[in-house]
C-alpha cells in the first residue's frame, strides 16, 4: 500500500533525524517521542473480533478462537505481548496487533481466558467511531419496492454515537415518540484507514473489515422531512456485531443477507444487489469528507422491509418483538424490543 509505505518512510525519516539531533544535543528522548517515532504498523488481518462488555462497566477486546473468545484484556495482563486491548487501539494501530495470535497461543486451554460465545457480554463491536454515514436504496430491488428510481448516485445520511447498539442488545421503542419501527438488515463497512479523495481501485486498501448491521427506523419520524435524519437516529436505532471480521476474509460484495422477526423470515437477499458496491461507496464518501480509522458506513437494506408492504399489510413493529439479522460469514445478531 503506497499511502502505508510513505507514511512508513516518513515516520522513519523522521525518528532518525531526531536520533541524530538527540544524539548531537545530547538531550535524551523522551517515551513518548520514542511512541511517535514508531513505524505506523499495518492493519490486522485475517482476524475475527469482538467487543466485550466487562464486570466494570468497561468494554474490552475479544478475539474469536475455536476455544472460545479470547480475553484480551486478561490475557495481555499476564503474557505481556504489547498487543492491542481494545478494539480502538486495533483501528488506530496502536500496540502490536500480531499479539493476539500470540495471546491466544500462550493461553492455550487455561478456562479462565475465554468466554464462550453464548455467555458473552458483546458492546457495539466499533465503540467510538466518528462518523456514522448510511446509505439509501441501495438496494435494486428494495427501491422498486418502495416506488422509487434507483439512485444515480449514493443518497447518504447519518446516525451518531448515541444511536450505536449491540448484539443481544434492546430498544426501548415503548419509550419514544414514534409508532411505525421498521427494521433495516445491512452490511457495515469498518475503515481502517484515513481517506480523502480515494480511486475505487484503491478503495479496498482503506476498508479495515465488515460487520452485520441493523439500521433500525420509525418511519413515522423519517417522513416528517427530506432529511430522515430523525428517523434514523433513536437512541440503540445503529446496531453492529457482534464480529468484526477483517476484509481480507470476507468479500462485501456477495454476502447473503436476511432477517427474522419472531422467526418469520423478512428478508433474504444478497449485497450483490446494491446499486452501489462496497469500494464505490468509500471512494464516493471520500470524496467529500474524511473517513477515518472506526467510521462506520452501513450500506443499505434490501427488499422486505415492512415500509415496502401494501398500505394494508403494515403491521410495524412493536415492544415485545425480536429481530435476528444474519450475513453470510459475519454472523446471527439478536435484538430485542421493549
């Protein structure tokens, strides 16, 4: 990557200029210029994570093993590999990021570092992005449904931190002002690296991996305006996870993609049906603002969605229902409301 090879370059250059004036001065250098000086290291890959909420209310890493998932936090604590704890530090490549291998290794079958996957705790598997940019009819077939063209180019909107929910977590639709919730099956692209102005052949090197999505919606509020922002932003309304699986390994352009309500199933569809690809999306958003390492970028829903349904046959969701969105190789997320 030429970007990842420049910044190298230069970091290194200037690490060593610095060597040479500390070393002419005689002046010592300090931990933290010897932080900065560090070569910028490459994104994770070939990884499947997770974030983990802990007894202190705190979230911490979690890598997925076939023992189970791998406490990172407990692990680091006692083999001491430098490795990332959070997956905040592993978006912003800070610490040594091939020490999870290394943690899981070293912990080997000892109980006590993994959590099995139906007792886990999961946080939102991104914890502190600062954008959440989402896509409309994205879908060929989902705005036929809805009786509108497809897009000539992306329609794009927002949700904020506030909105970020999790697997096996709840909305309180009881408690809001709205009356037609809807539900929003969608892949979720996690950046890994700063973009501005990026090709879409290039588009790719700049996606950290992907995530299973729900971009839930009160339709009520969303047609109060032409901005759907406040439909789209209820508090829980961005849920993501529970893995977030490097993109080395999935490809984002042909995924299955469906959801259950009270296990009746909804939607089944597959990402290749977005009028806009994973890479055209990046490249597009990236033209007019700079994406950054943990932005996420939820890409659309396919057909089935009950806003779709014939006048008479919308039966919106209510307190009491329970969602399962499935993605091909990016796992089952469960969310309940109440």
């Amino acid at each position: 990557m030429d970007q990842d090879r420049r910044e190298f370059l230069k970091t290194t250059s200037l690490a060593g200029a610095a060597a040479i004036t500390g070393a002419a001065s005689g002046a010592a250098v300090t931990p933290a210029q010897a932080q900065t000086q560090m070569p910028i290291q490459a994104m994770a890959r070939g990884l499947t994570l997770a974030t983990l909420r802990r007894a202190d209310s705190d979230y911490g890493l979690g890598l997925r093993t076939d023992r189970g998932i791998l406490d990172v936090i407990a692990a680091e604590a006692d083999f001491h590999e430098n490795a990332p704890t959070t997956i905040t530090q592993v978006l912003n490549r800070e610490g040594d990021a091939s020490g999870l291998r290394r943690l899981a290794a070293k912990a080997g079958a000892q109980a006590r570092y993994f959590v099995a996957e139906d007792k886990a705790q999961f946080g939102p598997c991104v914890t502190n992005p600062e954008k959440i940019v989402c896509v409309g009819l994205n879908y060929r077939r989902h705005a036929a449904e809805t009786g509108n063209p497809v897009p000539k180019m992306p329609i794009l909107f927002n949700k904020f931190n506030s909105a970020l929910n999790h697997h096996g977590g709840n909305i309180a639709v009881s408690k809001e002002k709205a009356t037609n919730f809807d539900y929003e099956a969608e892949l979720v692209i996690v950046i890994g690296r700063t973009a501005r102005n990026v090709s879409e052949a290039d588009a790719a090197q700049y996606i950290f991996g992907f995530c299973t999505g729900n971009d839930f919606t009160a339709r009520d509020l969303q047609s109060r305006s032409s901005q759907w922002m406040l439909g789209k932003s209820l508090d829980g309304s961005g849920v993501i996870g529970p893995w977030l699986i490097t993109s080395d390994l999935v490809d984002g352009d042909n995924l299955g993609i469906s959801l259950t309500v009270n296990g009746q199933k909804r939607q089944s569809s597959n990402t290749s049906d977005m009028v806009f690809n994973t890479k055209q999306l990046v490249s597009y958003i990236s033209d007019y603002m700079t994406l950054k390492p943990g932005d996420l970028i939820f890409t659309g829903t396919p057909e089935g969605v009950i806003s779709g349904y014939p006048k008479d046959k919308q039966v919106w969701l209510k307190a009491g229902d329970k969602l399962v969105t499935s993605i091909d190789k990016l796992g089952d997320q469960h969310l309940t409301l109440t």
